[in-house]
C-alpha cells in the first residue's frame, strides 16, 4: 500500500505536530510516544522540535542528520483533524 506524503507540516505546540497530506487529508500526530527513544530526546526542547522542514518529496519531516520521522509513521499514527479543527488556523 502506498501511503499519502506530507504537503505541508506545522508545530502546533511543543509536542504536536499538525500535517496536510497528497491525499488533502490532515492529521495531528503527538511525539510524546517518541520521547523514550533516544535518537527522539531532542524533541523535548521546544526550539529544536518546531525548527524542522518536510523532506523533499514530503517522505517525512527532518531535524538533522540524526532525528526524522516518516510519512508512514505520520498517517498511520497520526489522529485525524476534525474538518477545520487546526487546519484553518495553521494549515
């Protein structure tokens, strides 16, 4: 199964992260689930979380070298936003 990739990706707070897909779906996905995996434990400063970019082709969201997550991740675990929830405000 191919999954939809990311148009665009906002923080929404410092843990929340709110994503539009190819699909004109979007999702909001909490990386607190993350944060016990130590690659992720940068995430827990605010100012490197909402500092981050969609990889080219929107296959994720990158930090650095180190710290991404995948387009996969993000739809499977990802909670729907209800119809304009999030989406008008930041998306």
């Amino acid at each position: 199964m191919k999954y939809p990739r990311i148009l665009e990706a906002i923080a929404v707070d410092d843990f929340t992260l709110a994503i539009k897909f190819t699909n004109q779906e979007s999702k909001k996905y909490d990386i607190h689930q993350l944060l016990s995996i130590p690659m992720f434990s940068p995430l827990r400063q605010p100012a490197f979380f909402k500092n981050f970019e969609v990889a080219a082709g929107g296959y994720g969201i990158v930090w650095n070298e180190e710290v991404d997550i995948s387009e996969y991740e993000l739809w499977k675990n990802g909670v729907a936003l209800e119809s304009e929830e999030l989406i008008g405000e930041h998306l």
